[in-house]
C-alpha cells in the first residue's frame, strides 16, 4: 500500500512540475481539494457540490470528480442521469472531457459510477492511468474538488494523499467525530504532510460547532506527531438541506439565503481571498463565535 501511494504522490508530483515547466508569468494551476470524512452521512457529497457552486459565484473556475466510486450520486442531488461516466474513462471508451457534465453556475462535473462495483476497487495501473488523464485538464480550472467515499479505503487515501489540500469533514455526534479522528490517524500514519482542514456541518449552533472541532484538535494535537489540522468553519444545521434534496437541486441555489448557505459562502470567499458579508441575522451568541473563528485564522 505505502509503495503505491508513493507512487501516485510521484506522478502526481510529476504532472505538476511539468505543467510549471510549461506555463510562464502568473498564470494559476488548478488546485485540487480532497473532501474526505470518517463516516457516511455527515453531507460530505452535498458539501462539496455546493462548495464548488459557491466558488464558481466568486469568479472561480470549478471542476468537481465525483470519487465515491461504486456510490457516486452528485449526478443524483442535481437530478441528472448521465449517459457515460468514469466507468468508460478507467475502461478505455471514452476521454475525460467526453463525459463532464456543464452544471449550474458553469460548474463542470466528472460524473462516477453508481451501483458499479468494478469501481470500488481499481487497479493500481487502472488509477495511474486515469490519473495522466486528469492532467489533461490542468489550465481548464482554478479548483478540482473531488468527493470521495466516506472511510478510509484504498481508493479514498489514494485520492486523498494525492491532493494539494484536505477538507474532512463531520458532525458534532461522537461517534462521527471518532471516524473523522479515524481518518486523520490514517493520513498522518501515511506521512500526510500538508494542513488537514476540518468543517463541523450540521451544528446547532456556532457554540456547539466550536466545542466539537476544538475536541477534536486537541486530541489529534496530543496523540498524532507532526499532524497539523486547521478548524476550517462551521456549516449550521438547516432544514433548507434536506428540502433541497427532495427537490433534487442544491441548497445554494434552492435556498440562497438559509443558514447552510451562508457557511457555504464564508467558507468559499475564505478559500479563494474574496469578501463576503452574511444576511444571516443569529444573534449575539453567534456573531460572538464567529469574530472568534475570525481571530483564530
């Protein structure tokens, strides 16, 4: 296992330097951003679509890889049905640019293959591969996020490992938090060098957020050497989410003005240096946790 992830850092690695090699002045590469969590059910999938529809709204060109091989379903929350998909790229059939998706605010999708099991596992040559196809698309975008699997399977540490940077994502529940612990363990345990940054989705509050995420540091700070992990922000629980989904249309679009919608947006403008002022009006309790965050970025 360690000597294939050192490999796909290799290549990866590779692909980079040829790209800088190949452009000149300040034009940007494509940064690729993991969203990754210990256990399903914590809104990785539908954190990563809206993120990158927000993204796209501050002038950020955005390409989304639906990773979650053998369960993918970003198509599903956008209620498409794509005719082709990484199933015929990893065989052969098609390129990558013959089966992305164009979807709302000019987001382009790579679409997975859901209920094929053929994906769950793939061959170290057959994600190599497909890999050097990805790179195909370097200058086509300012962010890659790719959504993975929930856990810590092969496929989930080799897309991880591989990327510039790492959102794990959880819940406040205990048992979520013990998984998201789970899968930085893992990461540091592979050598993971880079900054893991955490999102706490489905907070009551910002309080119960911060207490959530500060647990957590602390424990990963104690135990995990060399592990570095940043309390990225807070995505409040809103009915407006799963509403949404029943209408099969994101959040940011279905309810642009929700709570969700406002994490989404400060934590986009955040990743990308742009200003964004929220019309959501909680209270002092709140305003307090956020000029708290605010301190500790």
């Amino acid at each position: 296992m360690s000597s294939q992830l050192d490999r796909l850092r290799a290549l990866t690695k590779n692909l980079k330097m040829k790209a800088e090699h190949d452009l000149s002045g300040n034009e940007k590469f494509t940064k690729v951003i993991t969203v990754a969590s210990g256990k399903g059910g914590v809104g990785k999938t539908n954190f990563t679509l809206n993120l990158g529809l927000a993204l796209a709204e501050f002038g950020q060109r955005v390409l989304i890889l639906d990773a979650d091989l053998g369960l993918a379903n970003i198509d599903v929350i956008l209620g498409v049905s794509p005719k082709f998909n990484l199933y015929h790229v990893i065989n052969g059939e098609k390129d990558i640019a013959d089966i992305i998706l164009e979807g709302p605010n000019g987001i382009k999708i790579i679409p997975g293959g859901s209920g094929i099991s053929e994906l769950a596992d793939l061959k170290e040559w057959e994600l190599e591969r497909f890999l050097l196809k990805l790179s195909s698309l370097e200058k086509e975008s300012d962010y890659l996020l790719i959504d993975t699997g929930a856990g810590i399977s092969k496929s989930v540490l080799n897309f991880t490992l591989a990327a510039d940077e790492i959102i794990v994502i959880t819940t406040p529940e205990p048992t979520s938090l013990t998984d998201a612990y789970g899968l930085i363990k893992t990461l540091n345990k592979h050598k993971y060098i880079g900054v893991i940054k955490l999102v706490i989705n489905k907070a009551i509050d910002y309080e119960e957020g911060e207490i959530a995420a500060n647990k957590l540091k602390i424990v990963v700070s104690r135990f995990l050497k060399n592990c570095k992990l940043e309390i990225f922000g807070f995505i409040l629980d809103d009915k407006a989410v799963p509403l949404a989904v029943k209408k099969q249309q994101p959040f940011l679009l279905d309810s642009p003005t929700s709570k969700a919608a406002d994490g989404i947006y400060s934590l986009a403008s955040k990743m990308c240096n742009q200003l964004y002022e929220t019309n959501q009006a909680n209270g002092l309790k709140d305003y307090f946790y956020k000029i708290v965050s605010f301190f500790k970025t």
